[in-house]
C-alpha cells in the first residue's frame, strides 16, 4: 500500500512540475514581451528627457497591480514578485539609456553637473562654457538633452536660461530641485586648526558668511566651487579650505572637513530638462504642470486679459514673470508655470483663447511635480 502510494505521490508531483514548466514558458514569453515594451519606455524617455526612476509613479503601480490578486496570503508574495520585476526593468532601461549625451553649463563637480549626474546617472556628461552654448549642442544634435538651472531660491530666476526658452525651439519635459549645500574641503590630511583661508564662487562665500566670520577665514574668490577645489587640491596647503559640494571632495580628492555649513538652509535652485522632443503626456490631477509664454498687445488691460483666461479654465499660476524681450525695447514676455495639464480640453480650450487675446503664445514644457527633488538618495 506505501509503495502504491508512493508511486501516486511521484506522478502528483510530475504533474505539478510540469504545470510549472509550462507557465514558466508562458511567462517567459510574456516576459519577453513585457521587456520590449520597456524598450520603448526607454526610447520614449530618452527622446523626452525624462528620468528612469519614478518613487511615486512605482508606488501607484505596485498598488494597483495589489488588486490583481484576490488570496490575502498570495498577495504579499506577488507584490514583491512585481517589485523584482520592476527593478529588473529599470536595469534594462539604465542599459538601453546609456551613452546619453547630456549637456550643462560649467565644470566638472559644479551643482549644475551634480544635477545633471543625479536626472541622468547613466549618460554621458558634457561640459559647456555658457548657457548658450549647452542649449545650442542640443538644438544641433551634438547633445541630446540640456540640463539647465532656471530659478534659484535666493536670487531669483536665471534670465538668460528664460530668455532661451523663449527664443529658442527646444522644450521643458522636466523640472527638478537641488538643495544648494555647501561644505568645508581640505587637503588629506588637514584639520579644521589648519586653515586660514577658504576659497569658492562668491555666492558660495556669501551664504556661508556667518561661518567663515566665526572661524576668522580669509576669504577668496574662484569662479566656481569645482575651480576652487580644483585650485585646493592643486596647492596641497592644509592652510587653505574650499567651499563646496561633498560630490566635488570626491572628485578632487578632497576630506570634507565640515558638513553644511551655509547659512541658509532652505538654498535650492531648479533645474529645467531640455529636449528636442516634446511631451505629449497628459499630466493628471493635480500632479502636473506646464510652462507657457506670451506677449500681450499694446492695449489697455491686455495682461489683465491674459491672466483672466488662465483663471477661467480654472488653472492656477504658480509662476508668473515678466522679461524684456531683447530685440525689441520696453516691450515684455510673460513666463507662467501653472498647475495642471494644457492637454486636456479645458487646457486646449485656455490656450486657444489666449492666442486669441494675446500677439503670440508659446507652450515651452510640462512636466510633473512628484519626484523631482534631487537628493543624496537618487541615482
């Protein structure tokens, strides 16, 4: 009777392997198939400047694909099956998305190349003397995409980057913050006694005013906070400190003496993704937002117009600024950023409407406003 049951057991359990190994060929066809679809993720985000991950974005996904299944105690063992699944894919879209050539303005280590490094760890950095300069390698194809500082909390927006955007044919498919924090660097070796003399950008040496004040420094100017490392590294003097970023440390060999040591703490500048390419995807409830200029006619009350047809389509004006418009004196270009999606159709309806009101309109980007703070965790 055992030998007969065991012979029951071994072909109950063949079937069950078998069973296995036919889902596991499905899957791994669907897998195949899912995989390619991910190619096309990728293409569509390298094209359109848009970042691999999404913290927010995996978050919804995992929720929804939850419902998926009904078993209570299977659930939780599919959701971390789908979790894999996902980090699997964004290694194959880091894959496919490598070799992008990315363009910013400065020098190597500078917050415009860290930025740049944390939107597009995969792509290849390229340095541009100018604002100019980085916009135009990506308007002739030289670069794909630009990044490009656009407002800083302290000091206000960067009016030739604007005056780009208004100017020039590229679009806005991302926007994204970088807490500006500024640190103390030695040589190897060196200690807080040593130093005499600290050297950085002069808005660097600005916010850490107080510091420098209360550790007697002498202060000097570099024309950057990567330059200024660079220079530290290069003098091999204890006695002098630079100030900057502790991803510049690393990349001049520096020792990070002090951590944080600018005075305001609530220091971040923007940072715009620019492409050739531009985003057709609807921004959703209240997580999106758009970029649009426009000038007004010679007219009484024409801003005035202008602004109250944003209003009546029920879109809310983060931003609104005015710019001289280069070529032609004493007349301006309005900057809105506003929240919501210029796609749908009260979006559609709005912007037909002020180019009906208004001498000539532009919509630069959108992008959305989860997952676009830049910290030490993205990658």
């Amino acid at each position: 009777m055992s030998e007969q049951n065991d012979t029951q057991t071994a072909v109950e359990l063949e079937a069950a392997r078998k069973a296995i190994r036919a889902v596991d060929e499905q899957m791994a066809a669907l897998f195949v198939q899912r995989m390619e679809a991910v190619r096309d993720v990728a293409e569509f985000k390298r094209d359109r400047g848009l970042p691999i991950e999404g913290k927010d974005q995996e978050a919804r996904v995992i929720e929804n694909v939850g419902a998926l299944v009904e078993d209570d105690e299977l659930r939780s063992y599919y959701l971390q099956f789908q979790q894999a699944t996902m980090d699997v894919s964004k290694r194959w879209q880091h894959r496919l998305m490598d070799g992008q050539r990315v363009a910013y303005s400065g020098v190597e280590g500078a917050f415009a190349h860290i930025a740049a490094k944390r939107i597009f760890p995969d792509g290849a950095h390229m340095a541009y003397p100018t604002f100019d300069d980085a916009y135009e390698s990506v308007v002739t194809g030289e670069c794909d995409l630009a990044v490009l500082p656009i407002e800083n909390s302290r000091a206000g927006e960067v009016t030739q980057v604007l005056d780009l955007m208004y100017n020039g044919p590229l679009f806005v498919n991302g926007v994204y913050s970088l807490a500006v924090v500024q640190n103390l660097l030695g040589v190897p070796g060196a200690s807080m006694e040593d130093v005499r003399t600290v050297v950085s950008h002069p808005q660097a040496i600005s916010q850490c005013r107080a510091y420098i004040r209360a550790h007697d420094f002498e202060a000097r100017n570099a024309a950057n906070t990567a330059i200024a490392a660079q220079q530290v590294a290069e003098t091999g003097d204890p006695a002098i400190a630079a100030i900057a970023s502790e991803e510049t440390a690393a990349l001049y060999g520096l020792e990070v003496l002090d951590h944080d040591i600018n005075e305001d703490k609530a220091n971040v500048t923007r940072f715009a993704v620019f492409s050739r390419i531009e985003s057709t995807v609807e921004q959703k409830g209240d997580s999106g937002a758009f970029i649009l200029m426009f000038t007004v006619r010679d007219e009484a009350g024409g801003l005035a117009k202008a602004i109250n047809i944003i209003s009546a389509y029920d879109f809310n004006m983060r931003v609104l600024r005015s710019r001289p418009m280069p070529d032609s004196p004493w007349h301006y270009y309005f900057y809105v950023e506003a929240a919501g999606d210029d796609l749908s159709q009260d979006g559609q309806r709005m912007v037909n409407a002020l180019k009906g009101a208004c001498q000539s309109v532009k919509v630069v980007g959108r992008y959305r406003t989860f997952d676009n703070t830049l910290d030490d965790g993205d990658a």
